[in-house]
C-alpha cells in the first residue's frame, strides 16, 4: 500500500534496531520512533481528536514535530503544520479554514499562542513538551488505522506571507510516491542521515520522506543559522542535507566554516530557487567530498518535480556550460511534464509556456477554493503558474512565475534572465526584479540589489554593466539597494512584499 502507514509499520518491523533520530536529547531507532509516534496518536485522541479530523502544529524542527506528525498517518488524524512566522490573524486563518480541533504549540513558541486572535484555541491546545511528554509516559500505543491511498495524509498552507493561504491536502498516495520518486534521484541510502534544515511547515520538508522510506537517520535542527547547521552536521554525522541557496551562501561565508569536519556529508541538495554558478562553484571547492544537486517543485506536487543531478552539476563546470545550471533538471521518474500556452496546448521544443505537470504525487486540488482548483487542475494536468521551456534532452529552464513575468512597452521580459545578468557583477550579493507601475510603458523593470561586502555600487554602473549583456528594453533603469531582502521561511525573495514597496511610484536613480 502507498500509505505512510505502511511505511511506519514498515520501518518498524524491518528497521527497529537501525536509527531513526539523531538529536541533542539522544538517539531514537525506529523502533522507538515509531512507538513514541502510537503513544502520541493516543494522546490526540484523548484531548478530541478523531480521525479524519485536523490538528494544528505550531512548532520548530524537533523530533517530537515529527512524531506528531506521524501519529496523525498512524492514526488517520490529518496533521496540519503552521508557519510559525505568521502573525495572529494569519495563524487564526489557517486554523478556522482547516476547522482543526486542537493546536500544538511548541514551548519555545508559548508566546504566539497568546495571541488575541488565537483566544479561542486557549482551552484546546497542547503545550510541548513538558505537558506532552507526561502525557505520553501514560498513554497506551494505538494501533493503525487502515487509511486509503486517496485519504489526506497532511494538510500544508501555500504562501501565508502576504494575503490569504491555500490549503493544499496531501494524500497518503502524494507523500508515498514522492517519497520513492526522490529516492530514486537522490540514491539515498540507510546509512544516510538527513537534515532537516527547512522548515517543517514548508512543503520543502517532506524530502525527508524519502530518507524514512530506506530506514535512514533524521536529524532536525531547530533553528538555522550558519553555526548552528555546521554544528549540527559535524556532530551527528549528517551525509545529506537540503538547504536553500541563501543558507548554502550563509554557511560558506561563516568565518568558521574551515573549523569544522563536515568528512560525513556526501549530497548537498539546494531548492527553491537556483544558485549562482561562482556560488556552485565555491561550494563545490568548499566541500570536496559532497556532491551538488538541485530540486524544483510545488507545495502541490508533495514538493520535487525534477532534479538537476551531480554529474550535471560537474560537467557543467567542467566544461563551461554554465548555462546547464539554470536548468531545474529533468522530471523525476513518474512524473509527466509538458509546456503549454493559454489555450493548454504543448508548444514546440525551446518555445516559452505554462509548466504542467502530473503524477502519483499531484494533489487533486485546494481546500475550500472551488474556483482556484478548476482554474489550476484542468483536463488532469496541474497548472503550476510557472513558465518554462524545455529542451530537446529533456531539462527544463525555469524563465519566471507567471506574476512576475513584466511587460514593458508590449514586451515580455523575464525577470529571471535579468536577475541572472545582474548576479554576474562581482559585486552583487542578491538581486531581485519586479515589475512597478509606469505612465509610458504600462510597466518599467525595478531592480533591488543587495551589495557584496564592501562595495559601492550605483545605478549607472548597474545599468552600463547589463547594457553589455542583454537588450536595451530588459535593462532596469530604477533600482534600489538594500541591506536586505525580504524573505521566506525557505530564503526566497518575497517579490509580492518588493512590488508593494517599491510599486507605488519609485524614485528613478538615473535613466
């Protein structure tokens, strides 16, 4: 059965010696993981939750998020991870649209909860961990609930940053299938230990799935930072770790990198938006006994869709096409891909359109948005609003999301291609492009630079810079630079806060 059930009972009769869970507070095999993980669909059910109903998880990466999680697949409860970056309302959203009955707050985060919009979830929370732990001293191991592949295995939310977010339910068939899919890409294998530096909210996280399916280790790490995450890697002997490019920059920049032995780390996977090629490069240089792959995919797709593969990765460098590592990879094994236009109709190879896609690890649609989910899953394909192109050797080149496609005097631009232009200068540390409001063209390219250390940019540098790399209409003549970007859970630049900023009639710097 593709059910995470059956691949908790799984690891339980095949890999209950073998280690689960790597932490600070100890070691778990699976074995114990997974009886911990009963104890707690137990106690969800001692505080109301049935099966088929929703609770929420207001928590950091820790191991006892992840029993929690898989107490909900044991017990055929549907788990519902919250950003814990959200304000109150946003938070109260979520609960109200998924109708939980009862929150889980990590005790790190006791102060959220207090919120007045969350006023109504006092009575019914759970407070981890001390109140959990009790509680799960005393509780009986439950036994499985048969659920069905179609049945939700987790609820996540889309977004949530700006405006309202989408619940996206997950099947047990979704998470399964993805879970095969990317061990598949990935090679993982049991001796693997994989962190968990994404947060658990995000979609990003069900990577892990993967790692659970071959028995291998798990290890979460609560809070990022550069230390914190070689701290991590070194300690526990992680061999596999997923980190967003912006965090893969941080931990090379960390002036202690040198002074830890990450001789255990065999596959850095980054995701979520693709990474420079000097930074590909320095990582590569910087950790000699790793290999480098990339993923691109969807909170809608359970996340991966494709992978760009280590050897592409080397002979892309070696070879000096770098142009291969813009790539988001080929689609991973099951998955169906094609490029389309408005009409849904394929385009011819190397030609622009919308990437569709489906597969045993495509939702079927959103929570409670009728019209969303006609709009974006038509004729059995999902519509993941991105545009793309595909070449004749099967790799897919992500160009933009449809919203930030900017049409400037009738033109279509990419910001994409231009960010990739402005990220050539060395002194460039991040750069983002929007579309803003102009009398003339309709819309005028805004780009946001955030400097390199130590240099001093202006626009006319900027603007002679791209004049020698692209056409005239696609070079930004407004910008701005900024000490920082804002930003994701996962580290993506938040292009709906940059056009709120700057969209309203930004000063020019030079034409």
């Amino acid at each position: 059965m593709l059910t995470m059930v059956s691949a908790m009972d799984r690891a339980r009769r095949l890999y209950a010696a073998r280690t689960a869970v790597v932490d600070d507070e100890g070691v778990f095999t699976w074995g114990e993981f997974v009886d911990r993980a009963r104890r707690a669909a137990s106690v969800l059910d001692g505080l109301g939750v049935g099966p088929g109903e929703r609770y929420a998880i207001l928590s950091r990466n820790t191991f006892r998020n992840a029993e929690l999680m898989h107490a909900g697949y044991w017990s055929g409860r549907v788990p519902v991870p919250v950003n814990i970056r959200l304000a109150g309302p946003e938070i109260r959203h979520i609960l109200d649209d998924s109708e939980c009955r009862l929150l889980v707050v990590d005790e790190a985060l006791s102060e959220l909860a207090n919120a007045d919009e969350l006023a109504p979830w006092r009575g019914r929370n759970l407070l981890v961990a001390p109140q959990y732990e009790a509680l799960l001293a005393d509780a009986v191991p439950a036994d499985a609930h048969e659920a069905s592949e179609d049945d939700t295995a987790i609820l996540l939310y889309t977004g949530g940053t700006t405006g309202r977010s989408k619940g996206v339910p997950l099947s047990h068939r979704n998470v399964f299938a993805n879970g095969q899919q990317c061990a598949i890409a990935l090679g993982v294998r049991t001796d693997d230990v994989f962190l968990h530096a994404a947060p658990m909210f995000h979609s990003a996280d069900l990577l892990g799935t993967a790692y659970t399916l071959q028995g291998a280790g798990h290890m979460f790490l609560p809070v990022f930072s550069p230390e914190s995450a070689l701290r991590a890697m070194e300690r526990h002997g992680v061999t596999v770790a997923f980190l967003a490019p912006t965090m893969i920059i941080m931990v090379l920049q960390d002036p202690s990198f040198a002074d830890y032995d990450l001789a255990n780390l065999r596959l850095l996977f980054y995701g979520s938006s693709p990474m420079a090629v000097e930074w590909i490069r320095r990582a590569m240089e910087a950790l000699p006994g790793a290999e480098i792959q990339q993923g691109y995919g969807l909170t809608e797709t359970s996340p991966i869709l494709t992978t760009l593969d280590p050897d592409e990765h080397r002979g892309a460098l070696a070879s000096g096409r770098y142009d291969r590592l813009k790539a988001a990879g080929r689609p991973v094994t099951g998955v169906d891909m094609r490029i389309v236009d408005g009409n849904g109709a394929e385009v011819p190879l190397g030609e622009a359109g919308e990437v569709a896609v489906r597969g045993p690890n495509v939702t079927t649609g959103y929570l409670n948005r009728p019209e969303e989910t006609a709009a974006a899953f038509r004729g059995g394909w999902f519509h993941t609003g991105d545009i793309g192109r595909m070449d004749d050797e099967g790799f897919m080149y992500l160009l933009d999301r449809k919203k930030d496609m900017v049409i400037t005097g009738g033109e279509n631009v990419y910001s994409s291609e231009v960010e990739a232009v402005l990220y050539q200068h060395p002194g460039v540390n991040e750069a983002a492009v929007v579309g803003v409001p102009d009398e003339k063209y309709g819309e005028a390219l805004f780009a946001v630079i955030v400097p390199a250390p130590g240099a001093a940019l202006d626009a006319e540098e900027m603007i002679a810079h791209c004049r020698e790399r692209i056409g005239g209409y696609k070079i930004p003549r407004r910008m701005a630079f900024v000490d920082a970007m804002p930003k994701s859970a996962m580290g993506k630049i938040l292009k709906t806060e940059l056009r709120r900023i700057y969209g309203g009639g930004a000063r020019r710097e030079t034409t």
